[in-house]
C-alpha cells in the first residue's frame, strides 16, 4: 500500500482511500449506479429502482462478497464450453463422416475386387469351354482332312470323302487336288470359319486373363498350357498351306524375318530382309535336294517290287510300259517338287502306287489264267466230242468216260489282294515298357487285319 498527501488538508492518507480521515474531503468520488432494466439513475442507497421497481444490486455487498465476481465469470465459461462442445460435435462429425466414407471406400474397393474375381473366374470358365469346343470341331475337320488325303493316295472309295476324291467319277491323280477340292467345300469352309472364330474368341479372352489374382496364378498357367496345344491343333485345322520343318537352320531365319516384321519401327531392320530371304531360299533348296535322295529310292524300290511281281505273268506284256511310265512320273514329280509337305508325300504315293499296281496284276492275271483255262477245255471239247445220248423213255444216258464228263469242273480259284502295312498301322511309332504294351500292339494290328480278310481272297502284305 503507498501514501499520498491529501489535496485538502495536506495529511497523509492511504491512495486507496475513498475520503480524507482528517478533513473528510471525497478523494474517490463513488460511481453512479444505473438501473439494468429501465437504465434510470439511482441515489446510492436504494434498493429498488424507483422509475421499474427492479432490485438493485447492493454495491458493498458486491464488493464484499467476491462470489458475484465469480458468477460473471461462470457465465463466461459457460460460453467458452457451448462453442468447445459445438466444436467438439463438428470435430465428432466430420471424424464419423471420414471413417463413413473409409468404409465405404473400402466396401467399394472389396466390391470391385469381388467383381474383378467373378468376372476373372467366368472368363476363365468360357475361355475353357471355348477352347475345348474349338478343339473338337478342330478334331473333326482334321480327320476328315487325314481321310481324304489318304483315300486319294491309296484310291480308297468312301462316301465321305468320294465328292473330293473322286469328283468326276475317278480319283484324282494328286492328293493336293483332293485336298485343295474339300477346303473349298461351302460347308467344309464353313467349319474352318466357326474355328477361326474361335481363335478370335479364345485370343481375345486370353488377354482379359492376363494378370490373374493370386488365388488364380495356378489355374492362368495351366489354360496357357492348354492354349498353346488348343493353337497348335486347330492351326493344323485352319491351314491348308501349313509346312512343318525340322530345320535348325531355316527356323532360325524365319524367326528373323518375323521379329523384324513384328517391330512397331521396323525401318532401321529392313534392309536385311532381301538377304534373309536369300539365305532362306538356299537352305529351304538344299533341304529339298536332301530329301529328294530317299524319296527317289523309294520310288525305285517300289518299281523294282512291281516289276518282279509282273515278271513271267501272263499281263506282263499289257501293264509293264505303263507301270513303267506311273513310276517315272512320280520320279519328275519329285525332281519339280518345291514344297517340302508334297516331297515327303510322294513317297507315300509311291507305295499306294506298288499296292495298286500289285492288285491290279492279281486281278488282270487272275482273268488271264480263267480265260487261258476256258480255251484249254474248249480245244479239249474239240479233241473229245461229247459222248451220243441214249434215250430211254423219259431218261436221258451219256457214253463216256467219268473223267471226261466231269471235265467241265473247274476248280474255283482265289482272288488276290494286296495290301500295305503303312496302310493298316498308321501309327508312326509305339512304345514297349511291358508284355502288356506288346499285347494290346498286336492285338490292335490283329483287329485292323481281320477286317481286311475278304471271302475267297488271299491277301498278301507289303512291308
């Protein structure tokens, strides 16, 4: 507390006093009250306002009670907490609106995940089924084709396939005729159409499949597994060009020539193609002048078998020039050949060619022999009349000897035919582990044979 000199008197008093104690002069005039309501001036003492009748607030018990300062300050408060609870709902909402939209982001993402499955899994299932479904019909068109191509070699007649062997009433003399005759067939072409649609289909789902679930790593390796057989078989199928070489070399340039043609940018690589295409050329030519050698002494060994089984025969003299001719025209046939597809199947043709050739001798010497037994008895007959014929009453009696009579009874003889073991095992290779395994080999051969036995014929079998 500090001192100060009254301004009346000139005592000492304290500066917080209201009033001189020694003269009695104010030194803190009192505030003037005014009434809360109506705003009227009030005397210092009064308790009511006079103009409203409001209470009024008694100032020393204002001062003297320091509560009612605590009061203006609670009311303060009270305000601060309605704005942090009004801040505290907002901050509560927006975190409730944030973990909402959480949720429902991750609801989102689960349910695109659960549809990429869905759809990933039904893609999957169609892609299979579209790929079994292809490689059927695949399957069918490609025996048929197997079928032509051999009844055109070996001249075999069937009603499914005499339309494009045989379209004029005899069989072709090429087996490419044949088989250039069925992929022009309307409908045949129709088939290869719904394959090659399938291809479209299959390819086209094999992208969608690309980059599968975890859960679906397994199953996308095993449907490309079954993608590259399901091309390879229907390419066989849909190709009516198709050439397969073994050839390290000539696979090694045509994979170059495709990766420069596959290029997006392929200009700065063009330039090699003229001597890709050279390179090509030459080897495909040296591989076709090797093939030539055993396709020409298979023609010549089937030639020399024809020849040795006309030997002596009475047909000699009517089938040897012409044989003759058929086998050298499968000789220029080869020396012109530029495919090496048609190359190996000459010697195919080659050996259809022995067993005609072979059924044919049987068959025209067959007819010789009758017809050489038939001028036999008739120069007989001429030598030996028939014996006179005595009639009595009703019955008829011949004079002669028994042997002479039974003469006219020519032993029925035999046909001929001839077949080729290519023909009947058409399987390339086989594999023996167990007795089992040559069991069920000859017991398939022997099936395939037994449907080739005829009545009265003999069949001889070329190895």
């Amino acid at each position: 507390m500090a001192m100060m000199e009254c301004p009346n008197c000139g005592e000492q008093v304290s500066d917080k006093a209201k009033k001189c104690v020694h003269c009695g002069v104010i030194l803190i005039p009192e505030e003037k009250r005014y009434c809360q309501e109506c705003g009227a001036e009030l005397d210092a003492e009064a308790d009511v306002c006079p103009k409203c009748g409001c209470p009024v607030e008694n100032v020393k018990d204002s001062e003297a009670t320091p509560q009612q300062v605590e009061v203006t300050g609670v009311k303060i408060a009270k305000k601060l907490k309605k704005i942090i609870a009004i801040a505290a709902v907002v901050i509560l909402m927006v975190a409730l609106i944030a973990v909402a939209v959480v949720q429902g982001q991750k609801k989102k993402e689960a349910e695109e995940a659960a549809k990429r499955i869905e759809e990933y899994s039904a893609n999957l299932e169609l892609v299979t089924y579209s790929m079994l479904s292809g490689a059927g019909d695949a399957e069918t068109c490609g025996n048929l084709i197997k079928k032509v191509w051999y009844n055109a070699i070996y001249e075999e007649r069937d009603d499914s396939t005499d339309k494009y062997t045989r379209p004029s009433g005899y069989f072709v003399s090429d087996f490419n005729d044949a088989l250039q005759n069925l992929y022009s067939d309307s409908s045949f072409s129709l088939q290869i159409s719904s394959i090659e649609d399938s291809q479209d289909t299959v390819n086209s789902l094999m992208k969608k499949l690309k980059n599968p679930p975890d859960e679906y790593e397994d199953a996308y390796e095993a449907i490309t597994e079954l993608y590259d057989a399901y091309l390879t078989l229907t390419n066989l199928a849909t190709d009516d060009s198709r050439t397969f070489i073994v050839n390290k070399e000539i696979e090694s340039i045509v994979e170059q020539v495709k990766s420069i043609m596959k290029k997006a940018v392929p200009y700065s690589d063009i330039f090699k193609l003229p001597s890709l295409l050279d390179a090509f050329s030459n080897s495909y030519s040296k591989l076709l002048d090797e093939m030539e050698t055993p396709i020409e002494e298979a023609i010549d060994e089937a030639r020399k078998r024809v020849l040795q089984e006309l030997e002596g025969k009475l047909c000699e003299g009517q089938l040897r020039s012409r044989y003759t001719e058929r086998f050298q025209e499968l000789h220029e046939k080869a020396n012109r050949c530029n495919n090496v597809a048609t190359l190996q199947n000459i010697k195919i043709e080659a050996d259809a060619l022995k067993v005609r050739c072979l059924n044919e001798i049987a068959d025209m010497e067959s007819r010789l022999q009758a017809q050489k037994v038939a001028e036999e008895e008739k120069k007989e007959k001429r030598k030996h009349p028939q014996p006179d014929v005595i009639r009595d009453g009703g019955n008829s009696y011949g004079i002669g000897r028994a042997d002479e009579q039974q003469s006219g009874s020519v032993l029925k003889q035999k046909k001929q035919r001839t077949i080729s073991i290519k023909s009947i095992n058409t399987e390339t290779t086989w594999q023996l582990e167990t007795e089992e395994d040559v069991k069920r080999y000859v017991a398939d051969l022997e099936k395939k044979l037994l449907v080739q036995l005829e009545d009265d014929t003999v069949i001889h079998v070329e190895f």
